[in-house]
C-alpha cells in the first residue's frame, strides 16, 4: 500500500509541476484536481515513450524521464511567472460552517468509495479480460508487449484500445515491485478526488456561493465515483468532465479578458490547456476520442469560430501517437469491422428496443435524469445560449453512442445491456454540473455571463 | 422562501437522491475480510476452483512457455471462452493457446506447439509426448517431455 501512495505522490508532484507550467492562476483546489489528472497521465507517457523507445522499463528510468520532463514544466512555469503580471484569484476566502460540513460530507463519500475500490482484487471482468491484463502483460514485458496485442488467440482484449490506463497500473506497479491487482483500486478514488476539486472550484468562482458550490459537490460525488473499479470509465469520467468544463471556463475567460482589453492576462485559461485533459480522455478509450470529436463539433457550434477549433491540438497531439502505432500494427475496432453502416442501417429497424433499453438503463438514478432535465426545462434560454458547448458536447456523443451501438455485430440489446449504463455515466458529471448552473440562474436571477455565442471569439 | 430556491432545492435535491450510491457509505461498517474473500473468486465464480489452479500452474511454469488450456466445456461461448480468458489473466506472462476457437472446431495445431497442458475439471488420458509436471485436486499440468 505505501509504494502505491508513493507512486500517487509522485505523480502529483509532476503534475503539480504541469500546472505550474501552465502559467494560469487558479484556487488551490482546481489546481490540485489539474495536477493530479496530468501527473498521472505524464507517468504513463513517461513509460509510453520508454516503451516506443525500445528501452525497457524500470522504476529508476521511468524517474529519470518524470523528473526530467517535471523539471522543464518547473522552468517554463517561473519564467512565465517572473516575466507576467499575476492576476491572483480570491476564490477560496469565503469559507462557511455549512459549506465546510458539505465539503466533509464530499470527503466521506469519497473514502468510503477508496475502501470500497481497495477492499480486494478488482473483480471487474473488463479488468481481468482487458485492461488489467494488458497492463500484467506489459508489466512483465517491461514495455509493450506488442506480440500480445497481435496475437490472434486474445482478441477480446481490444488491442486498438489506447493505453493510457494500463500504462497507469503499470506506473504504480513499478513502484510495487511485483503485479498487486488489490492496491491498483487506489487509484480510482484520486481521479474522483480530482474532478470532484475542478467541479467544486469551478462552480465556486462561477456562482459565488461556496454553500451552493459545496452542496452540488455532495449531490454530484457519487457520480464522479465510477462504480467499475479497474476499468476505464473511472479515468475517461474525470478526464472527459475536467476537459470539457475546463473548456467551458476557458471560452468565459476569453470572452471576459476581450471585453475588459487584457487579453493574455495570467487569470485566464486558455483552451490549450482544457484540451490537455480532453487529449487525455482520448488516450483512455475509444469513446474519449468521440468525445474529443463532440466537443470540437460543439465548439464550432457554440462559436462558430473555426481558428477556436484549431487551438485543441494539444488533445490531438496527446492522442495522435496511439493512433499512428494503431495504424502501423492494424489494430482495428470491432465496431468498424466488415460493414458498419450496413449494420447500422439493418440494426436501425430495433431503434426502438435500443431506446427502451437506454431508458432502462437510467433506472438506478431516474431522478437523477429527471433533475437534468427539470433544469434544462425551466432554464431553457439560459441553456440555449449558455450552456451551449456542453449540451451539444452531451448531445453530440450520446448521437456517436447510439450509432456505435447500432453498427454491432453482437446484437443491439445485448450491446445495450452491457454498455449503455457506463455510457450514460459518462455524461451524468457534465450534465449535472449544467442542470446545477442553470438551476443556481433560477434561484438567485443572477444577471446573465457572457454569452459564449455571442461572438466574443468570431474573427475580428 | 420563493418559489424559485424551492424549485432549485427540488432539483438539486433530485440530483443528489438520483446519484446517491449506498455502497460508499455502507463500506464503512462492512465485513471487510468477507468482502475481500468474494472479490477474489468473484471473476472465477462460475469455476470454482479454477483460479487456485492456475495460480498453481504459474508456479510451475515461467514467461514464455506456451500452455494450452484444457477445460470441460466444449463450445467457445459454451464456457470455454469464460475459463480461457480468465485463465490467461492469471497465466500472463506466459502464452495460453486455446484448443477450441471461436466457432468450437478444435484446434489441434496448438496442441503440437504448446510446451505445458493445463488441464482443468477434465479426467485427462495419457498424451503422448507430454508427463506431469504438476497435480492439484482440480486438474494436472502436463509438460512437453525432453
């Protein structure tokens, strides 16, 4: 257990440095949440690139290229720093009794869901069929273990998946010295941890009430704790909520500095550096890629600026590597296999046994759904033209979701099933933040923010 | 109060009781041995057994070697595929080769190429060319003879 924290700690020390890099003021616990879904994600790049290098992987190595890498992020961050004109935040100063028992209320909810992700072996089939027996493989290997991923016998591990969550078991397993699929489930509860700290500060310094901000918090954590412990929704939950509200603050934040003449200023987030979370989401799984296409779409939408698009290559980047080993090995998805929009549209005609098992599926937390939609429906307007970029986000990647469901092979109600509850899960963070928004806009009639259709990022 | 902070209270209140997971608060006054001990034969639930067995077969076997698993059930999606995914989980390192593919024609090739038999829940004939390497209550480990 101790080499498992040591290796989160590690990771949040580079990512703390990532965050520093980025020259950005924020509170304190944005940054923490920031820190450790990048910290993490540069260790398992880390090893990626040992990985690709040819050089096989040890503990000492995989230091020496976070170390390295942490220790440029630290350069750029106090060269930004000495060289610009800070613009500290005052979030975080109005602290209330009542928000500090929400908070701690959050805090419980959350190490109950650490001891219930570390109370044994992660039993999840997808865990032991694939992403943790991807990551055994390459732990053994010392790399990735590209006879494995070819081998025609194991074709049920999804050799086209990217990486990005096996190489993080694998950081934490060199710490361990020896493959320990118990302590890997500590990991879930810091990515619920960290975009739990973004949501809770984002709605903070949006809506001014950390009583309000604490108590969404609370409502949403369960959500923010994926119950499939070993597996990649967990990871693709923080990284695609983070990516996408990152995203959203940071289209406010330049509508806000063009009106106020201060362009560049240090307190704004720029959309490259949202973009690295949602690079990130695609290096977790296919459906982090779809999202990254979704909110790239729902960014032109929202500001129908297509130069803004072009400012999310870093997600590109981030996911580009993978794709291009994809291509060179062949590893194609089983969704694309043969004749897709033929099964689309021969599957189209069970639309409705698709719809009905969709609803089903929302059975669990119908009320959930049934407050999304009671906000958007009494905040309508306000949703249209506000929230724009996250609705078409949600709408555009359930669209992706429903025809990747509709191109199986396996059949549309088993696909349904076994697929559609995580993928709604995948979207309930995004979209509970939202209805919190927008609600929040009905009970405090606070004026309106910047319209992000408004033209404030159109061509000049 | 307005109608309006009873309305958000409404829905944030929809919100929290839609989300709210039990498991994360009952954790805290669960058997945590008890729920340690399912975990682990939870994945291998439908072939008890199954995992003490392979886990015996790491130990007598190292990376590289080619094991060819030998079960009861005879379709893939009959329980082989359940046994064989399972299995290579716990053999990694090592290469499983299965004996059945997917459309349940037998793959004798792998059999000439494996290097051990993991036999399990299965009353194995003598094969030639192989000898035991390992026993357990539950299956045999057979090894290529040199």
């Amino acid at each position: 257990m101790i080499e498992t924290l040591l290796s989160i700690a590690v990771a949040f020390v580079a990512g703390c440095a990532a965050v520093f890099g980025s020259g950005v003021r924020r509170p304190l616990l944005r940054a923490m949440g920031e820190a450790w879904l990048l910290g993490i994600a540069l260790c398992a790049g880390s090893l990626f690139a040992l990985a690709l290098a040819g050089i096989a992987w040890s503990l000492a190595r995989a230091l020496i290229v976070v170390a390295v890498v942490t220790a440029v992020l630290m350069i750029v961050g106090l060269r930004r720093r000495a060289t610009e004109e800070n613009a500290a935040s005052d979030a975080g100063d109005r602290r209330s009794w009542v928000s500090a028992i929400f908070d701690l209320l959050t805090a419980a909810t959350i190490a109950g869901y650490a001891l219930l992700a570390t109370a044994g072996p992660l039993a999840e089939i997808d865990f032991v069929a694939m992403w943790g027996l991807k990551a055994r493989a390459f732990w053994i290997a010392r790399g990735l273990d590209w006879s494995f991923l070819e081998s025609p016998w194991y074709n049920w591990i999804h050799a086209d998946y990217p990486p990005l969550l096996p190489l993080t078991f694998d950081w934490t397993t060199l710490f361990q010295g020896q493959w320990d699929d118990r302590w890997l489930g500590a990991l879930y509860p810091c990515f619920a941890l960290a975009v739990l700290l973004i949501i809770r500060s984002l709605l903070e310094e949006e809506l001014g009430s950390p009583v309000y901000a604490a108590a969404v918090t609370l409502a949403l954590a369960p959500a923010a704790a994926s119950p499939w412990i070993g597996i990649a929704e967990g990871p693709l939950l923080a990284y695609g909520t983070a990516g996408v509200l990152l995203l959203r603050r940071a289209l406010r934040d330049q509508i806000a500095d063009r009106r106020s003449q201060i362009a560049g200023s240090t307190g704004a987030l720029s959309i490259e550096y949202a973009s690295l979370f949602l690079g990130c989401a695609a290096a977790t799984k296919n459906e982090g890629m779809a999202l990254l296409l979704a909110a790239a779409l729902a960014m032109l939408v929202s500001t129908r600026n297509r130069a803004a698009v072009w400012r999310l290559w870093p997600a590109v980047a981030i996911a580009a590597p993978w794709l291009l080993v994809r291509a060179v090995f062949s590893f194609s998805t089983d969704l694309a296999r043969g004749q897709p929009w033929l099964r689309v549209i021969e599957n189209a005609r069970h639309l409705s046994v698709l719809m009905h098992g969709i609803a089903a599926q929302t059975s669990g937390h119908y009320l959930f759904w049934i407050g999304v939609i009671a906000a958007l429906v009494l905040s309508f307007r306000r949703a249209v033209h506000e929230e724009r970029l996250v609705l078409v986000t949600v709408g555009l990647l359930l669209l992706f979701d429903v025809i990747a469901s509709l191109s199986t092979a396996q059949g549309v109600a088993w696909l349904v099933r076994w697929s559609w509850e995580r993928l709604l899960a995948q979207v309930a963070l995004m979209a509970g933040f939202t209805a919190a928004v927008l609600i929040d806009g009905v009970r405090a009639s606070r004026p309106q923010p910047p319209d992000v259709s408004s033209g404030g990022l159109a061509p000049r | 109060m307005t109608w309006r902070t009873a309305v958000a209270a409404l829905v944030l209140l929809c919100l929290f009781a839609g989300a709210f997971q039990r498991a994360y608060w009952t954790i805290f006054g669960a058997d945590r041995a008890a729920l340690q001990a399912w975990l682990t034969e939870r994945p291998y639930s439908k072939m008890p057994g199954l995992r003490q067995f392979m886990t015996g077969v790491r130990d007598h076997t190292r990376d590289g070697d080619r094991i060819a698993i030998i079960l009861p059930a005879r379709r893939w999606e009959g329980g082989y595929a359940y046994g064989f995914i399972r299995s290579t989980y716990l053999l990694a390192g090592r290469r499983t080769v299965p004996l059945l593919n997917q459309g349940d024609q037998p793959l004798p090739a792998n059999l000439e190429r494996a290097t051990h038999l993991a036999a399990w829940g299965v009353a194995l004939p003598p094969i030639r060319g192989f000898e035991p390497a390992w026993r357990s209550p539950d299956g045999v480990l057979l090894q290529r003879r040199r």
